[in-house]
C-alpha cells in the first residue's frame, strides 16, 4: 500500500457526511395550517409518496459518489493470483531454484544463462513481497557450496544476498525431494502459500513423476516459470568415466589415464581433448572423432617425476554443451614400492621378471624395489611394509603352511597383488596349491616345434598398454615350447590372457577381494628355452599391470563418482571423515561420514578416514547435455497430469520478464472501475437532485386532473 492510498482511505469517513447532513434536516418544525392547505388535501398522498422515495436515492446517490471518489483516488488493486501469484499480506512463498548443470546454457533469443535469468526472476518475487510476508529459497541441487541458509523467514536481504551464493552445478536434480521440502515448509507456516519454480524442465529431472496428488493437493499453489532453452546444431560430448591404468602409482612409471566418451548426436564430431597436470602446466591437446551415437576410449600418458599428491585436468572443447566438458583426476604417487619375490635371489628362479619390473635393481628407473625373502619372513615383513606384489612359484604355492597361507589370502583380498608362475628350473611339486587361489598347473609339455602364443580376452583391461588404436593387441612374434597348461576352477572367475593354439591357457587373472590373482604357466627364462616372450619389447609393457594392476586399497585407492551422487569410498577406521580439493574451494567438509555432503561439482578430491586416504574423482552429470526438454504442448499436458493447480509461464526475454512480473505482482488496478462508478453517481445525483421542474410540474398535472375529475356533487359533500 502507498502513502497516496492510505491518505485516501483516511478519508473514508467523510462518506458519512451526507448522511448526517440529512438527519440535521430533518429536525421537527411547527405546523402552521392554512385554510387553502385543506383544498390540496386529497392530493397530499402522491406528494408525499415522491418525496419519500426522491430523497432517500438522493441521499444514497451522494454517498455512494464520495466513496468511490475515494476509493479511486486511493488506487486499489485486486491482488494478482495469475501468472506469477499474489504477494500480500503475510502471504508465505518458497523459491526452488534449478541449478543443475543444463541451467549454464543460454535462454532462448538471449545472451544470458538461464541460471541468471531465474536468479533475477526470483530477486522480483522477493523485494515484491510484503513485509509481513515468509520467505525461502530452496535449490533443485543441494550445494556444500552456497551460503547456508534453511527455514522460512522475514528477512528479504538475508534472502537475497543467498541468491547471489547460488551457482551452476554439474549435477542432476532431484525435483521431488525439493520440492516435497518446500511444500513441508509452508505447512509448518500454514498459511497456504505458494511455490514458485524456476527451471528449464529437462526431462531427465522433470520427466520422472515428481510429485503425487497426496503430496500436495491440500498444499500451496504451484507456480512453474519455464526458462526456454537456446537450441544447439551441434552435437554434446560428454564423458563417461576417467580412471588411470594402475591403483598404485609410483614415479617415473608410465601410466595412462582412461577417459570414456559418448557422442549423443546424431554425426560425427571432432573435438580437442585439453590436458593439464600438476608437474606440466603446459596443456596439450589431442584431436578426436567421436562417432555419432557412439563411444571413444581416449589414452593420456601419464609419467609422474616425484612422490606425492597429483592431479590431472581434462577439458574437452567443440562440442555443444560446456556443462559436462572439465573431468579432474586426483593420485598420490608412492615413493618406491617393494615386490616381494617368496625365494632365493641367486637361483634366477624368476627369470627375466625382477629385471623388467626392475632394470637397476634399486628402484631407480620404476621406483619398484625386488626383495628376495624365505617364505617364513612374509609375516614379520608385511607387518612394516606392505609390497606391491607379492610373486612365489608353483613349488612354493604348493608347500605354504597354513598361517602362511592364510596370511597371503588376506593380503590378496585386502587389496594386495599376488603372481603365482613356474621355476625357470621346473621346481619341485608337492601337492595341489592351496584352494583360495582357484587354480592349478598341469604336468609340463615340451612341443617339438615353437608353439605360437595368442592372445585370449583382448577386451581384458590388463592389455590396456598393448591395444592400438584398432583396438587390437600388439603381442609381437611370441612362441613356447615348453609350459604348463592351466586349470581354473569353476567358479574361480579367471579371465585367460594367453594361450596356445591348442587351446592350452597359459596366463589367467581374476579378482580376489580387493586385490588380484595372476597365474601364468609359463617361465621367463633369459634362454628361451620356456617362451620367446620374455625377449619381446612388449614383455616389460606387460610386467606393469601384473605389477600395478591390483585394485588395490591399501594405500591409494581412486574412488570415481557422479557429481550428486551419494560418495562410495572403502571403509575406514571409525566414523570420522574429511574432505577437501586439490584443486578450487568447492569444499572443505570434517565431520560424521553419515553426514557427508554431496559432491556436486566435477573436481579432484582427498578424503581421509582415520589411517586410510582415498582420491576421490567427481565427474559431471552425462545426463545434463544429452537429455531434451519439454515444450511445447507437452507442458500443458505434463503441468495437468502432474498438479491441476500448477500454473506455467515462459520466461524468456529479460525486460518482458520483469514487466510482466510487476505487472502480475501488482494485481488488477481498481481505478477505473471505481471512477465508472463515481460517474454514474453523479448523473444520477444530478437528475435526482436538480430543482426538478420537471417533478412540480408532474405534480402540477396529477392535481388539475385531480380537480377536472371532480363533480359538483362532490364539491357540496366537501364543503
């Protein structure tokens, strides 16, 4: 209400003066009767039924004409429940906001985002708002982020400066846990309310049901602001995954990080892969074709100098969204790692093995370090150091004691990496390996010629170094003459790698627990006498993944998220957690692990708990750039099968944008039907209240009739 309206409505009690005016006027005078009065005696009812009926309009008309002069000049408005709801009094509204990651793209005819466009709706809605009237703000994405602010309030700058807080994420929404929030809010206020949404109605949010008539029939008046959504002609890419080769990295070791891409279009589209990481601040860039409607694995080299903390940053350029092309890839890169080799260093029992994985012999060139030891010290060793793989032969296997054993099996399924192959010298049998390995190896076979090996299960991520880019395995010219054909158990889960052309399998792998099992039926002898692989460039390429390939938990596990998503990390010690960024400040969390929040910006991330430290990579939301929205007819259709009383708008141009909310906001001005009024009052004020001539003269004619009318008769009776 303005200061001009409430002036006016003060003086509403003026309307009463006619009122008064006409008491005053009707105070009691003498009667003084002349002889003449009784000659219009017969004619006194008809006078006095006009003047009975005359001035009680007359009276009325006035009154009326000075309240609605009043009430125009004061300016009322009916409050607007149209578009955009009514705002007054103690009227409570909740704002949800969408800042999932599609909000980054442009509105429709626009420069703008349409992120800013909605913050900007929603900046209207609350300096429009009454006094008296409760707030909120509720995001579609809970975001760690923003400034924190729950709960229903007065305070229209607290809620304001939280809109400038708010910002893109590259996270899905989750439509119905907000908007139930909302509507709880305004039920503990209970003042019925309103909801106003602002959102681009993606269908991968909006699509789902969101809410049930039960939810809400008996709630707030829902008011959806569709922001339309600029259309793109060229495709998104997006990415799937990002992980690296190895879950244990060390120094100067050459790795590789996976990157996972999808072509939701409908051609082929080349875009540039920028890479960055903590020791090469230079970026480099890698040109790539992505079919239409398929995938891509991408390869990044990675060789990290030193020991420590690291990360790797992807960004993808050319495509037609930006929401989902940043991909940040956290690792702690080891300082040297032992292999465990369960046997004597001088009886070349391994082959050529120890001197692939390790040329100098002291970690110089792979930072992995061979120490030879008696089976009987793995206890005492593993108690200070845990390797990173632990190698023995057949023979050995074959002849562990039981607590031996059952510590091998526990480090293995904990995390650890174990390799079980024959003596370069043929070894000692004395028995069946222990049961938990799921394999066996069979008698020795000596072919009479060079048998060629093969490769099985090239999809295998253990080939990953040794695939070109057709995808096919580059073994190289690799024969044996002599091996032991394996035998996996039946519900072991071994994946072959190698086998003859017979069909004898020679190499196999499968997950234990946390860790991995590799078998091999062949030695790698430096003679050639087991196999000719050993002599092969792409033999130290494949040392590393039977070194390194362990998933392995126990010390650098690199967990892969999608931005919103509930954190998946290995249990630590106690309940305590910390997170915090090797790159920004989207977060800097400690706390209860149940309580953590969500991660809803792509990042590298380190989370602790108790002794154990996990990296943590956060990608964007595929489903953000790939999924349509709803248009058109469907809007109607989908606000009426979701909620009858949903109202929608489009919001597209900035200026219209604002007018129309003000003008909604603003309610229908009262002003010119109220003057209608005083107009027509006044007319009738002025016929009613003229000297009205013509009302004597009406008289006048009624009384000479009166008189034609009557006879001598009656002029006798009367005297």
């Amino acid at each position: 209400m303005t200061i001009g309206a409430g002036l006016f409505l003060g003086l509403l009690p003026l309307v009463a003066a006619p009122i008064l005016f006409h008491l005053l006027k009707r105070r009691q005078r003498k009667t003084v009767m002349f002889s003449t009065e009784l000659f219009f005696d017969s004619m006194k009812p008809r006078l006095s039924f006009h003047r009975k009926f005359r001035e009680p309009l007359l009276l009325a008309t006035r009154t009326l004409l000075l309240l609605f002069l009043l009430l125009a000049l004061a300016r009322l408005a009916f409050p607007g429940m149209g578009t955009f709801g009514g705002l007054s009094g103690d009227q409570a509204v909740v704002v949800v906001i969408d800042n999932s990651s599609s909000m980054v793209g442009q509105v429709a005819g626009s420069d703008r985002t349409k992120l800013s466009v909605a913050l900007e709706g929603a900046r209207v809605l609350l300096k429009n708002m009454d006094e008296r009237g409760q707030a909120a703000v509720v995001l579609l994405v809970p975001d760690p982020a923003a400034d924190r602010f729950g709960g229903m309030t007065t305070d229209k700058e607290n809620l304001l400066n939280f809109l400038e807080s708010i910002r893109v994420t590259e996270a899905t929404g989750d439509p119905a846990k907000s908007l139930l929030r909302a509507a709880k809010m305004l039920e503990e206020v209970g003042s019925g309310g309103a909801m106003h949404i602002f959102t681009d109605l993606q269908e991968a949010e909006w699509k789902v049901p969101v809410l049930g008539p039960e939810d809400l029939d008996a709630g707030p008046n829902v008011f959806l602001h569709r922001v339309p959504s600029a259309e793109s002609d060229t495709p998104n890419i997006c990415p799937l995954g990002a992980e690296l080769s190895a879950r244990r990295i060390l120094p100067n070791q050459p790795y590789s990080l996976q990157l996972l891409l999808r072509n939701d279009g409908d051609r082929d589209l080349d875009v540039r892969v920028n890479r960055t990481d903590s020791e090469h601040p230079l970026m480099q860039t890698i040109p790539v074709i992505v079919g239409a409607g398929g995938q891509k694995l991408v390869k990044l080299p990675i060789q990290p100098k030193a020991a420590g903390r690291h990360w790797v940053r992807v960004e993808i350029e050319g495509d037609g969204f930006d929401g989902d092309n940043r991909v940040f890839v956290p690792y702690v890169c080891e300082n040297k790692g032992d292999i465990f080799y369960l046997g004597d260093k001088e009886s070349q029992t391994f082959g050529l093995l120890p001197l692939a994985l390790s040329p100098g012999g002291d970690g110089r060139f792979t930072s992995l370090v061979p120490v030879f030891l008696d089976p009987n010290e793995l206890e005492s060793r593993l108690e200070k150091k845990t390797p990173m793989l632990v190698v023995m032969t057949w023979s050995t296997a074959s002849s562990l004691d039981a607590p031996t054993s059952a510590l091998l099996d526990q480090y293995t399924q904990q995390g650890g990496n174990l390799m079980v192959l024959p003596a370069v010298d043929g070894g000692k049998s004395a028995g069946k390996p222990p049961a938990w390995i799921g394999a066996d190896r069979g008698s020795l076979q000596t072919a009479p010629v060079s048998v060629p090996l093969r490769i099985a299960g090239a999809q295998s991520e253990f080939w990953f170094d040794l695939r070109g880019l057709d995808g096919r395995v580059r073994l190289g010219n690799a024969f044996t003459r002599k091996y032991h054909p394996l035998s996996f158990g039946q519900d072991a889960g071994y994946a072959p790698l190698l086998a003859t052309g017979e069909d004898h399998r020679l190499l196999g792998l499968r997950k234990h627990g946390k860790g991995q099992i590799v078998v091999s039926g062949l030695a790698f002898g430096r003679t050639g006498d087991w196999s000719t692989l050993p002599r092969q460039k792409t033999f130290l390429v494949m040392a590393q993944p039977i070194a390194l390939g362990a998933a392995s938990g126990l010390v650098n596990a690199n967990v892969s998220i999608v931005a919103g998503q509930p954190t998946r990390l290995m249990p630590g010690e106690g309940n305590e957690m910390s997170i915090t960024t090797l790159l920004g400040d989207q977060v800097d969390w400690s706390g209860l692990k149940d309580n953590s929040p969500l991660l809803v910006r792509s990042g590298a991330y380190i989370v602790n708990m108790g002794q154990r430290e996990s990296c943590l990579t956060v990608l964007p939301s595929e489903r953000e750039g790939s999924s349509p929205f709803i248009e058109g007819d469907e809007i109607s259709k989908w606000v009426a099968s979701w909620r009858p009383t949903c109202v929608a708008s489009t919001l597209s141009d900035e200026d219209d944008f604002r007018d129309d909310l003000d003008k909604s906001l603003a309610g229908t001005g009262l002003f010119l039907p109220f003057l209608l009024l005083a107009l027509v009052c006044m007319m009738a004020e002025g016929i009613l209240g003229s000297p009205a001539k013509k009302w004597k003269s009406s008289v006048t004619a009624d009384s000479d009739d009166t008189l034609r009318s009557k006879t001598p008769a009656d002029d006798k009776e009367t005297s």
